[in-house]
C-alpha cells in the first residue's frame, strides 16, 4: 500500500471515529448543499445529518416566469423538501430562507419550510421573502416559544397578522421593507413579543412604511427609510419608554406626534430634508431625546435642526459627548446653540473644519476634550483650526487625524509640523495634543 493511499485511509478513519454531535457541529459549518450531500454516503451520514443544526436555502438567482414574475425553479423546491425530509424532526438553531414567489403553490410551500422549522424549535429565522402580491406567513411562526432572533424581509407585503402573536423568547427583530397592514406591527406583532430587546426597521421601495413605532420593552432601535413615498402620512410617533440607543435615518416631517425616549442614552440622527414635507417640524422629536449622553448628527441633520427648531432647542442637562457633522455656516452657527445648551458637554467631536470663521462665536463652555477626524493640511484648514481651537478655553485633550487624502509620508509628516509648531505653544500648558 502506498503512503498516499494510506494516509487518506487513516484520515477517513479519523473522520469515522469522531462523536456524531462534533460531526453535526462541522456540518453545520459547510453550505448545506454541501453538508446534505453526505447523507448520501451511508446509513451512518444520514443519522449524523439530521444533527445539523443550520440551514441556509438561498435562492438568489431567480427565474423569470411570463410579465416578469419571478419564482423560484422546480429543483430549488426538491432540494429542500429533501433536505427538511432527511432532517426528520430533528431540532435546528438557525433556519435562512432567500426566496421569490409568485403564485399559491409556491407560497404554499414557503408556508410548508418555515412551519417545518418553526416546529423543530429553531431559535434564529431570516426570511427573506420577495414577493409580486400579499403573502400570508404560516402561524407556526407567530407562536413559537424558542424564536429569539427573526429577520423579516424583503419588499412583502403581509396579509393581517393572526391576533394571537406570541413570541415569548424573541429578543431581536430586524424588519427590512415589509409592509404591514393597518397597526399590526405595533398592535400585533410587537405587542406579542414581550421580552423584545432589538428592533430594527428599515424601509426601501414603493411599499407604505410604517409610522408608528411601540414597545414597552425595546432598547435599542435602528429606523432607515429611505423612500420618497410618504403615502399621505408626514408624521411619525416613537413610544419607547425603555429605549437607551436610537439610530434613526429619515425624512425631516410635519409632525412628530408622540415622542417617548425618556430613557435614552445615545442618539444617531441622519435628518434629510424633502419637497414632500411643505412644512417640517423637528421640534417634537429634538425635544424627545434632550436626555441623551451621546449625541451624533449628521451634517444634513445639522442643516435640518438649525432651519427648522433652531430656537426652540431644548436644554441638554446630561449630554457629555457630542459628534456634529458641518458642510455650512449653518452647522457653526446650530455648534454654537448646542454649546449654549449641554452645560455638561465634555467632549466634542467635529467631523470636518469646513468653513469656520471667527463671525461665529462660540459661547463660554466647558468641553474638555476635541477631536478632528478628517483633517487634510490645507493653509485654510490650518486657519480655521487655529481660529476654533480660541473658542475653547477649558481644553485639556486635542487630537487631530489626518485624512486619507494627506496620507502620503511626506504631506503627513509636514502636516504634522504645521499644526504642532504653531497650535502647540498656544493650547493650554496642561492640554495633550496629538495628531495622528
């Protein structure tokens, strides 16, 4: 016998010898095209396929049937009726379903997949279903007692949710362009998820998006709509008495009807402005996260906040780090309103020196810390550092990163000198300055 041949045999041995549960785990790890494959190797890898715990069914290259439908092909259906068949009823941690349907036999069988899992107690479901009318979701799904992570999308529309939706181990939720009917993501779905920590809500596409978003138990939400489609509906209402982390991209709207954030800790707003909007109104919702420790904006936002609530700005009793986005006068000018009203601001970041002159003046405050990230050496940008770092009498750290368009040695180098030689001997004799 060769050593080739031998050292294969041995390896194959290995393999045999090993428990089936770590045969399972490894599984588990492989495509599960490739890890269905083995069971037809023999009686033993079928057993040791039903311990695989995660499933992954994708199919991202549809086929197009007549005006443009899309559906999933014949052998995508074998494939994973076969593989859900050799499982049996084994139980299954992660479940992943890419998928396009167009007509009932084919939602028929989405239905069948997702209820199969659902009743093996899978803990983690991401559903991305597209399809060309309404879908019904299986009510399996609404009542498992082990779900704790479900992903819904992307581009469906739900029939009504079934009234009794009860989740009760879900703890994170990620919703990406679906359309719900009339109240049933807060009054169905969220409502029967009592334990639900995570929520994310993202909206692209045509679809109606929702504009109501409550839960007594969430604490950390994302909302990104990024869709001109504001079907009628220029208002929106946050009810999240236990929020401490909200990240929320949208259009600037009319109204924000009900605000409640009393917890929250940390604030990412991107506010965009539209023609959509005649008359926006961010006061509502400037005034619902004055409680906030972490503050970033984003430099539309810094346009949005300063045209339209400028002077109604809140007093931020507790905001201690505060990240400003500025491509304008007016995003100098809403930095100085801001100074005015965190009296606790500490640390201050500011993403760009673009434009800063000395006709906008900073009020006395007590930010101790400053950070530049995207510094690019240029003799007006020196000018205008020199000119804002006067506007900050408390300073005891200063650090300023060079862009990436200064970072060549050289340029990086004698940028360096340009800014230590002259701003140095100016700060504070206790203040640490660094570029880096």
């Amino acid at each position: 016998m060769d050593a080739k041949r031998f050292d294969t045999i041995c390896l194959r041995d290995s393999i045999s010898w090993l428990p089936d549960e770590v045969l399972g785990s490894i599984l588990s790890l492989l495509p599960t095209k490739q890890a269905a494959s083995t069971a037809l190797l023999s009686k033993k890898w079928r057993y040791v396929f039903r311990l695989v715990d995660n499933l992954d069914f994708d199919d991202s290259v549809s086929m197009h049937v007549g005006n443009d439908k899309l559906a999933f092909p014949e052998s995508f259906e074998n494939f994973v009726d076969r593989t859900l068949s050799l499982q049996c009823d084994s139980p299954i941690k992660k479940f992943s379903l890419k998928v396009s349907s167009y007509d009932e036999r084919q939602k028929a069988c989405v239905c069948r997949w997702i209820s199969n899992v659902a009743s093996r107690g899978v803990l983690e479901a991401d559903l991305r279903i597209q399809d060309m009318g309404t879908f019904t979701l299986p009510p399996q799904l609404f009542v498992s007692k082990t779900l704790v992570k479900l992903t819904l999308g992307a581009q469906l529309y739900l029939e009504n949710l079934p009234s009794y939706v009860l989740l009760p181990s879900l703890k994170f939720l990620f919703i990406d362009s679906v359309y719900f009917q009339y109240g049933d993501l807060c009054g169905v779905l969220l409502a029967g998820c009592p334990v639900l920590e995570e929520l994310s809500v993202h909206h692209k596409g045509s679809l109606p998006m929702p504009h109501t978003i409550s839960s007594p138990s969430v604490k950390r939400l994302s909302v990104d709509y990024d869709s001109l489609d504001l079907d009628g509906c220029d208002f929106m209402s946050l009810d999240l008495p236990k929020l401490v982390y909200l990240d929320y991209s949208h259009f600037a709207l009319a109204e924000y009807r009900q605000v409640n954030l009393e917890h929250l800790v940390e604030a990412k707003m991107d506010l965009h402005p539209t023609d959509m909007v005649k008359t926006p109104d961010v006061t509502d919702l400037i005034l619902g996260i004055r409680n906030v420790e972490i503050l970033h904006l984003s430099p539309v936002s810094a346009d949005v906040i300063y045209s339209y609530c400028r002077y109604k700005l809140p007093v931020f009793d507790n905001l201690v780090n505060l990240s400003l986005g500025i491509r304008n006068k007016r995003g100098w000018k809403l930095l100085a309103y801001l100074l005015k009203q965190a009296p606790k601001l500490e640390t201050l970041i500011v993403q760009v020196l673009n434009g800063f002159t000395s006709d906008v003046s900073m009020p006395l405050n007590k930010v101790k810390a400053l950070h530049i990230p995207s510094y690019r050496g240029t003799a007006e940008e020196l000018k205008q550092l020199k000119s804002f770092l006067g506007e900050f009498e408390c300073l005891e750290w200063v650090q300023v990163d060079v862009a990436e368009a200064a970072e060549d040695d050289s340029i990086t180098l004698q940028t360096k000198r340009d800014l230590i030689m002259p701003l140095a001997v100016s700060l504070p004799s206790k203040c640490y300055f660094k570029v880096t």
